[in-house]
C-alpha cells in the first residue's frame, strides 16, 4: 500500500485534500468517485522535486505550430480533456497531458497559468474566466456546472461535440468561398500585371507603328495608364473608404444598418439571417441540455450570438422570460426567427424538451446552410471561370487587334 495526497470537489464545489492509502492510483480515483468527489490531483507522497526536473526540461523543448489560439485548440483540448475524465485519470494529470500536447504557444501559456491556478486549490471554472479571449462565458458557464454536478466529463463531451459541428459549418462555408475568391484575385492580378508591365510596352509599340487604334484598345490603354499614374490615390481612396465604412459599423445603429442591409439581400440574405439563428439554437440547446438555468443561458448567448438585431431579440426574451412568459412570444414579434424555428421552440416548452428541440432547430438550419453552400459553391465556380477568361481574353483582345488590322491591311506604311 502507497500513501497519497488528493485534492478533490464535493457536490458544493468546496475543496478538500487529505492524505490515503491505496493500492494504486486508478483505485483511489475509482474510489473518491463512487463517494461522489470530482478528483481534481492525485499525488504519491514519495514523489520528490527531483523528479519533476526532467519534466521541466521536456517542457521547455516543446515545438509549437503556430502562435494564436484557433479552434481547432479548443476543440482538441475539451475532447482530451472528457476522454481522461470519463477514463478515470485526475483533472490535474488531465490538464498535464493535455498542456504538454498542444501546438499554440499562446495556448500553451494559458493552460500552464491554469494548471497552477487548479494546483493551488482555485477551480477549473474561475481559471478558464481569467482568460475570456481563451475561453468565453459559455465555457466558463458550462465547466462550473460540470463542477457541481459532478459530471464534468458530461459536459466536456458536449461542449467538444458543440465545436467539431462548429468547426464543420465554418469549414462547409469557408470550402464554398474559397475557389471564386481565388480566381477573383487571379483575375485582379492579371490586371495589374497588364496595367504595368504588358500595356506599357504595347503602347510603344503602338506609338512607333503610328497607326490607328481600335476604340476598346484606346479606352484599355487610357485604363491601364490611370490605374499606373493614379494607383496610391486609390488605394487611398479605398483605404478611406474602408475605414470610415469599419468605423461607423461599430456603432449600434450602424451595426443595426449594415445588418438589416445583408439581410434584405436576395438569395444571400436569408442564407445569412438562417446562420444567425443556428448559432442561437446550437448555443442555447448545449446551455439549457447542460443544465445552465435559462435567463443565464440567453445571457450568455446574447453576448456570443455575434449579431446586434439577434442581441436586441435575445434581450427582449430575457425580459418576458423574468415576466413569466414563453420564449416563442418576443420571437413572433420580431418577425426575425423562421416559423419553423418558433414552432418547433414552442413544442419544446410545453414538452419539456426545449434543449431537445433547439438542438433539432440549430441541426435542421446547419444542414440547410451546408446544402446551400455546397450548391453555391458548384453554381458559382463556372460564373467565376467565365468571368476571368472575360477579363483576359478583353485585355488580349485589345492588345493584339492592333497587330491583327496591320497585317490583315499589308503591314505597317
């Protein structure tokens, strides 16, 4: 028998740590889980600082790919975060293994800060809330459920489930935009290649032929020269225009403005308004199905929905709910939420089964949007290709008409 040093959580998410003996460490977890504790270290008492040395040294040798916190860190963390938990292995050994196999460097700092902050008896919950660039409130909210219900694992599982299918829709409509957005920037290349290095040496050409020019070459020529003569003017103007355009889209009725402007968009507008409320259904489902109580779940997703008009509605539910009323009461009213999104909701608070039916709202809006993109990315790719070989076949057509009158009338006189 080995004597260790535990560190766990009651069901009040107090702390205790105390001192034990036990055939090995996986019995031990096994045995502070049945009486109910979240196991937050576990410790044999022979360990010595010398052995944490090595560990240091490793550490340090650790390669990072890349600086910033992406998603895909999140995702990857809170998935080997609910497979160690659900596995039985401590929440300070969890965080250890999970620290030492990250590939951001910013990441990588925060999850050290963490893992001292738990060591030294502060929860899981308030050290994620120190970092809310990291982690937002709708992790913080969800770990300290997670704590007091005992089931962190639980919640884990969800909150990685949460972000694989968000990480998906962004990659479905990331997929989709992708292709027309690099031939667009291949056919603006070929411009600005034609406008300064090929358009120059034709003009002298043309100039020392002294003949006349067709009127699409002149007028391609007179282009080319005030792109060349004028191009940080321009850039000017746009850099201008761009800015006081992101200026005045920080504030509300900007925000308000610009948003009700994509919406009323054809095709697109409805496209976009559908991203909106599945990112409200997919928020609000993981919160209320975790257990957050409901004004603290439309709080929390008032502020992460990312959209002011949705913020305005959220704000309006939250104040019919603290009144005693239905969800779907403020959401008919603002006539932004699809009837089927408000019928479904309205299933789900008689049934009782709201996070149930959110769920199959965000799911049934997702799906819809993928769908859409996929066609718009098939529909798109031809129209992208039709415009590029417009553009260069205008410019090599202006080019050489020239060169073409001239040999069809007998050459230069």
């Amino acid at each position: 028998m080995e004597k260790y040093v535990y560190v766990v959580k009651n069901s009040s998410g107090q702390t205790i740590s105390d001192i034990t003996e036990a055939s090995d460490q996986e019995t031990l977890v096994e045995q502070l889980q049945k009486q109910g504790y979240f196991v937050v270290s576990i410790k044999s008492q022979s360990d010595t600082s010398a052995a944490a040395k090595p560990k240091q040294e490793k550490i340090k040798e650790q390669s990072f790919t890349h600086n910033k916190v992406q998603l895909d860190d999140l995702l990857v963390f809170s998935r080997q975060l609910a497979t160690m938990l659900e596995s039985g292995v401590s929440l300070m050994r969890s965080l250890d293994v999970s620290t030492s196999q990250v590939e951001s460097k910013e990441f990588f700092k925060v999850l050290t800060d963490i893992k001292k902050q738990v060591e030294q008896g502060v929860s899981l919950s308030a050290s994620l809330a120190k970092y809310p660039k990291v982690f937002n409130q709708f992790w913080v909210s969800l770990v300290e459920v997670g704590e007091a219900s005992g089931n962190m694992s639980i919640i884990l599982e969800k909150l990685a489930f949460y972000l694989e299918q968000e990480s998906a829709f962004n990659s479905t409509i990331i997929s989709a935009l992708v292709y027309p957005a690099i031939l667009f920037v291949v056919a603006c290349g070929a411009i600005a290649f034609f406008a300064f290095f090929v358009g120059p040496r034709f003009e002298e050409i043309f100039k020392s032929m002294g003949t006349t020019l067709p009127l699409i070459t002149v007028i391609l020529l007179g282009t080319f020269n005030f792109i060349k003569t004028k191009i940080f003017m321009l850039l000017g103007i746009l850099g201008g225009i761009l800015l006081v355009m992101w200026k005045y889209i920080q504030t509300d009725l900007g925000r308000l403005q610009v948003e009700q402007f994509l919406f009323n968009l054809p095709v697109f507008g409805r496209v976009i308004k559908i991203i909106v409320v599945e990112r409200f259904a997919s928020q609000m489902s993981i919160l209320v199905d975790s257990g957050v109580p409901i004004l603290q779940s439309l709080d929390i997703t008032q502020r992460l929905v990312g959209n002011r008009t949705c913020e305005l509605i959220v704000a309006d539910i939250k104040k019919g709910v603290r009144e005693g009323a239905l969800l779907v009461a403020p959401m008919i009213k603002s006539n932004f939420f699809p009837p089927m999104a408000i019928q479904m909701i309205m299933v789900g608070e008689e049934t009782g089964e709201l996070a149930k039916m959110l769920k199959h709202v965000a799911k049934f809006y997702q799906t819809s949007v993928e769908t859409f993109m996929k066609r718009f990315g098939t529909m798109i790719e031809p129209f992208m290709l039709v415009f590029m070989g417009g553009v260069v076949g205008t410019i090599v057509i202006a080019m050489f008409l020239p060169l073409l009158n001239i040999v069809s009338a007998g050459g230069v006189k």
